[in-house]
C-alpha cells in the first residue's frame, strides 16, 4: 500500500484470512518489522477517501523480552525507532478525481442519498457507457461529506414527472431520477486538498534492578512530526499584522506558494518525552506492590491540524456554480443528466483574489506558533493479592495537559474597555475607510463598535485551533477484581475525580455534552474560562461480573439423566452496574449587546436533593440579564449544580448448547436499563431574559428527555 501523488485505481480488498495472516506477520516479527498500518487497512477497505499511513519500524530488544513490569524483572534495554508517513486525500480535488456524486431523489419525504465515486472522469460529467470504465463505487453518504459536492449535486423531485393538472399526490423523483430530468443542480470548484506529512520517533528505555525487590523504569522518547502542508498550495491564511501592499492597511490574505512555503504552522523540535517509573515489592513476597510513574506525551497532530477541520482555504474552496431551470420555471428541468452540464463550472480563482479579498467578510486564521499539545501523566498505585484469587488496588492517577486544541475565538474582538461607552457604540460615525475598502465595512459611515475593532474592515477573524488550551485532572481509584474460579469472576472499581479545563476542543465523544468554548472574551481574558470541565463526572462506580451456575456434569449439581444435564448445563450470568453522578450545567443565554450568559445574583442554583424534580433541577431565580455593555459572571460551568446522574443495571442470560462436535448452539436472553430506571437527561439551561432582566423561558430548569428504558432482546447463535 505504497503512497503516492496519484489517486488509486481502486481500493485494496483483504479477505478475513488475509487480514489475519497480516496480523500474526505482525505479532511475531520482533526485531524488525515493515507493516503497513492495520487501521490503513481496515480504513481501506471501507473508505477509499480516508487516510493513508505507511509505518516503518524497528526495534532492538537487549537482555530481556519480558513485556510486562515487573520488580524482579531481569534489566532490559529497548531501542526503538519508527517513520510515519500520513497522507489525506479529500474524495475531490481540482481535476475532478476522487469526487464525489451527490443525489437527491425526495419523495414525500423520502430521500435517496448516494455518493458514486468515479475517478476516470472529470467533475459533472455524466458517468460512461463502458462497463470497464463505471468502475465505481456504492457508499452510504455521511453528512461530513456534505461539506463539498465537487462532481455536483444533482435534485430530482417529484414535480416534473407530475401530472401538470393535479400535481398533488402525482409524480415520482425517483422517476424523475430515471429520466435523468434534473430539477436544480450545483457543484462546488475546489483546488486541494491534499496534506501529505511524515513523522519519525525513537526512543530508548532501560528497566534497572537495583535491588531484589525494586525495579526502576527510565526511558526517553523523541518525536518530530512534520506540519501537514497542501500539496497544490491550496491554502490562504489571513495574517493579521502583515500590511497590504495595495492600500497599506494591515490585515491582509496570505497565500501558500507565494507568500509563505509548505505549512502555516512552524515545526515544533522540542517534543522530548520523559519517562521515569518504579516497581517496590517492599515486603519482599511478592503479595504487596508500590508502583509508580510519570512520563509526557504528545498527540498525533495529524489529525488535528490537516485532518480535523483542515487549513482556511478562502478563494480556494466554497466556490459554487448553480444551474437553474430556463426562467426558473419549475416545471422545466434544468437540464438531463445525460448530457452533463450544460456549462462548464466556474473555477476558483486561488490566490489570485489578491490579498485584499474578503473585505467586510469574515476570514480565518492559524496561530503560526502553535506548539505540539503535550500531557504529563503521573501515577501512584498499591497493590495487594489477597486469599482467594482477589487483588485490591488503591491508587492516585493525574493528568495535565498543555498547549492543548481550544476553541475558536475572534482576533477582532472589541476590546472590553470599550464597553463603557455603552450604548454610543451602536452609534452610526463617519467612516475614515470610505472608499479604501470594499463592502459594507467601506461606506461612508460605519458604527461606532465596529469601527473601534482592531480591523474594522472586517468582520470575525475566527483563529481555528489554536493551542492555547490546559486541563488538569486528579483522580482516587480502588479497585477490587476477582480471578476466574469456581466459575465467578468479576470486577468493582470506584473513582473518584476532578477534572478542570478552560475550553479544550473535544474531537468526538459520547457524553451528553462533550466540551463548551464559547468564550465572551476569547482574546482578552481566556482566565475567566477556567472552570469544571463539561465532560467531568464527580465519582462512578462500575462493576460487572460472570457467573457459571453450577449445573451440569462437572458442577457440583448434576443429574443421571442425559437429557436434563443437556438443560441444564453450561448456563452464564452476567451482570454490570453502573453509577454515576452527573455532568456540570451550562448557563447561557443573555440580551445586553455584550454578553452570552447570565449574571448570578450570588445565591447558589443548587437545589436539596429532595426538592429537585423534572419540572425544576435548579433554582432559576438566581440569574438575571448583566448590565448592558457587560460581560455576564455565571462561569463556563456551574461548580455546584450538576444534572442528573445514572443508575443503570444491564443483565444477560447465556446457555450453550453442544449440538454435534462442530456445532453450538447459543441462547441469549439481554435486558439493557434492566430495572427499568429512569435516568434524565439535562435541564434545559437557556436562559432568556424578560423585559425586567429575569427569565421568560418556561423551560429553564425542565428535564424534557431521558435515556433509553428497559430493553429486551432474545437471540440464538449458530456457532461452528
């Protein structure tokens, strides 16, 4: 799966044995290995448009290949080095290839989306008659690829295979679809994207035996990572201080390949990883264990600097040509698919929009100074074997990240000193740019709030991803685990934590609310930001077990006759507990001409627990609307108001059945939420201010929503 600077010609398919065989090569080469990436893989052969990695690696281990840690290890000595290669293809790019298709076939609210990749025609050419040449492929359309639609975005509805005399209930878009009558159509011109980067790492790390009993880890670990760069110089990046040749006004585009070489961010050759840990069996038998560690770590930034939301790319991207039916008769299509487009798209200019583009727009930016997030991890652990197969951990576990993802905020924020000018800010004024600038913003007048902005000849400089964001994290664990015997084991944790940020971008997530970064004052006062993170839940205590009931032939209850045994033999229990307190609220909601979220009267929101319900979590009285021209001081999280938390039991019942030697049958009898527990969702924390300053929103407070209720589901499993 080598890379290269020209698309595939098809996907690469694996079988199952394949796959495997790639993996055992994988597992058993220890000392040297060039495998290609097994997520590359998988990614291949679902999704031709993702990511490319080739990894190559190699690895010397001196004096002991025992993998684990532990204090009466023999001292061992690992180097290592490896090359990362990443390359994103984006399914389009300037000449068509990789692009997508995008149909739109509604009926009675019934749509048919697909996206047909061909890569051996041009953009909005209609797909050719060859067999050889419709190699192409059938994917379910996800909705981050409505992003772009650079092969075109064909509608076909149901009015123009309609009877012209009773268009209700008549007509067919797939019909419409069939006949190739397209009733509107776009297609977006980009130039890009393509990111090619590469990423190297070593490290070398020495477990050393000082003592029968204790063990030290130490171990250092080097990464560069190479700043993803746009191989067709498809980026523009407004640079805030650079002046504009054309009218010396500061502010202006910069285009990739001509004002600045490979990426908008500056490498970072500083990622130096420290490792240190230890291993004290301090009574010597082996029964209680120390353990510690700490060490930093850096991210794979590939993902969030190319691969995330990509670079700003205004001139380059977003260039849409829309075809109309003749007259914008709608009962005309716009033309028949057959024929392709009946004018070609219109291409996008690139960097010859010239650096005094966008004007009275908003423009994006990238902090060139961006360093690589990193996180110092640190843990302390004790450990005890106790009698019967149990093992009982308490330990302290911390992490602090640094130079992490934040939010967006706008570089051409008003300054908050303005503020208490007050209403004249809404003031029109005369405008001293009238006539050097284009748009709206070049006027004769201008508002007096706009023209006080840093540039006032734009509007948001939105700064995509800067690394300006920290977390901490403290946390207490005790875990309890059981190992298999007399057919029971299972597991009991409970944690115990706190976790603190100031607006980390969070990538995906499965939480209700994953991160908050709507700064009030992103530029200016990032502080007043820091606060309980959105994500943090306070304590969880989870535990899960299974059971082998003791019927059947070698169980202690068993029965002489064949038939019953077979009934009752080889019957598992499983069981998993969960609770879990609740996520921190978020307020928001203000009318003041300056802020985003309330004011707090000083009275805590929170409410006795016997007087919280679904029709009021919290006190809502205690938020009112800021002064106007003010910044509200309700934090990005409440720190002592939290929604509700989760009580949850999942339960399943398993019998295997051995029909022949090759032949099992498996019952499965699953209840989810087994009790039936009713576990709410969030209030709703929109605050909406009345005429006086308090709240009008008859919602605010209400739990409207809750998770899932018992589900139940029987199943029977073949396996052979």
């Amino acid at each position: 799966m080598g890379l290269s600077d020209e698309p595939m010609s098809s996907p690469p398919s694996a079988s199952q044995a394949e796959l495997a065989a790639a993996f055992d090569a994988i597992l058993k080469s220890e000392t040297f290995s060039k495998a290609y990436a097994i997520r590359s893989v998988l990614r291949y052969l679902w999704d031709h448009r993702d990511s490319a990695v080739d990894e190559y690696s190699i690895a010397v281990h001196a004096l002991s290949r025992r993998p684990d840690f532990d204090p009466k290890m023999d001292s061992a000595v690992r180097v290592s080095m490896s090359r990362l290669r990443s390359k994103l293809k984006e399914f389009y790019d300037s000449e068509g290839r990789d692009c997508g298709l995008l149909l739109w076939i509604p009926r009675h609210g019934f749509e048919l989306e697909y996206q047909l990749t061909n890569r051996s025609q041009p953009a909005g050419v209609a797909l050719p008659a060859s067999p050889s040449a419709r190699r192409a492929f059938l994917l379910p359309l996800l909705t981050a690829d409505l992003t772009a639609a650079i092969s075109g975005r064909y509608n076909f509805n149901s009015r123009l295979t309609a009877n012209p005399q009773s268009l209700a209930g008549t007509g067919s878009g797939l019909a419409s679809f069939a006949l190739g009558s397209v009733a509107t159509a776009s297609i977006d011109s980009n130039i890009g994207v393509s990111y090619p980067s590469l990423s190297y790492a070593a490290f070398i790390q020495d477990d050393i035996k000082l003592t029968r009993n204790f063990t030290v880890n130490l171990g250092l670990r080097y990464d560069y990572q190479q700043i993803p760069r746009e191989r067709h110089n498809g980026i523009s990046v407004f640079n805030a201080t650079s002046v504009n040749p054309l009218n010396n006004l500061p502010g202006r585009l910069d285009f990739a390949g001509q004002d600045f070489h490979g990426a908008p961010i500056d490498p970072d050759r500083n990622d130096f990883g420290p490792r240190a840990g230890f291993a004290w069996d301090f009574l010597g038998n082996g029964s209680t264990v120390l353990r510690g560690g700490y060490g930093i770590y850096y991210p794979f930034i590939f993902p969030i600097t190319a691969g995330g939301n990509g670079y700003p790319s205004l001139g380059f991207t977003n260039n849409f040509t829309n075809y109309n039916p003749p007259g914008n008769n709608v009962d005309l299509p716009a033309f028949q698919l057959r024929g392709g487009l009946p004018t070609p798209p219109i291409p996008p200019l690139g960097s010859a929009v010239g650096p005094n583009a966008f004007y009275s727009q908003n423009v994006s930016s990238i902090q060139r100074n961006d360093r690589t997030p990193y996180s110092q991890q640190f843990t302390l652990s004790l450990q005890r074997q106790l009698r019967g197969g149990y093992l009982l951990e308490s330990s302290y576990s911390g992490n602090k990240g640094t130079k992490l993802v934040g939010a967006s905020y706008d570089y051409n924020q008003l300054d908050p000193r303005f503020l208490s000018l007050g209403s004249s800010l809404l003031d029109n004024v005369p405008n001293p740019y009238a006539g050097r600038v284009t748009g709206s913003f070049g006027g004769a007048s201008i508002q007096r709030r706009q023209l006080m902005r840093p540039l006032p000849y734009y509007g948001n400089i939105s700064i995509t991803n800067p690394h300006d964001a920290s977390s901490i994290y403290h946390s207490f664990l005790l875990n309890l685990e059981k190992r298999f015997s007399k057919g029971l084991v299972f597991l009991a944790s409970y944690t115990f934590g706190k976790s603190i940020s100031d607006g980390v971008t969070a990538r995906a997530g499965v939480a209700e609310q994953i991160n908050v970064g709507d700064f009030q004052s992103g530029r200016y006062n990032r502080a007043v930001e820091r606060a309980i993170d959105p994500t943090d839940s306070a304590s969880r205590f989870v535990t899960s077990g299974i059971y082998e009931l003791p019927f059947g032939p070698t169980k202690p209850f068993n029965s002489s006759i064949g038939f019953v045994n077979r009934i009752i033999e080889v019957w598992q229990v499983n069981g998993v507990l969960v609770l879990q307190s609740g996520f921190p609220l978020v307020i928001r909601g203000a009318n003041n001409n300056a802020a985003n979220r309330p004011d707090s009267t000083g009275v805590s929101a929170s409410l006795p627990s016997g007087e919280q319900s679904v029709r009021q979590w919290f006190r809502t009285d205690v938020f009112v609307n800021p002064a106007p021209f003010t910044f509200g001081n309700v934090g990005r999280t409440l720190p002592d108001v939290r929604g509700p938390g989760t009580t949850n039991i999942d339960f399943s019942l398993i019998k295997n059945t051995r029909l022949t030697e090759k032949f099992r049958l498996q019952f499965r009898a699953e209840a989810f939420n087994a009790l039936n527990t009713a576990n709410y969702r969030l209030p709703n924390t929109t605050f909406t201010p009345d005429a006086q300053g308090r709240n009008a929103n008859p919602n605010f407070g209400v739990i409207t929503a809750a998770r899932d209720a018992r589900i139940v589901q029987l199943g029977l499993k073949l396996l052979f």
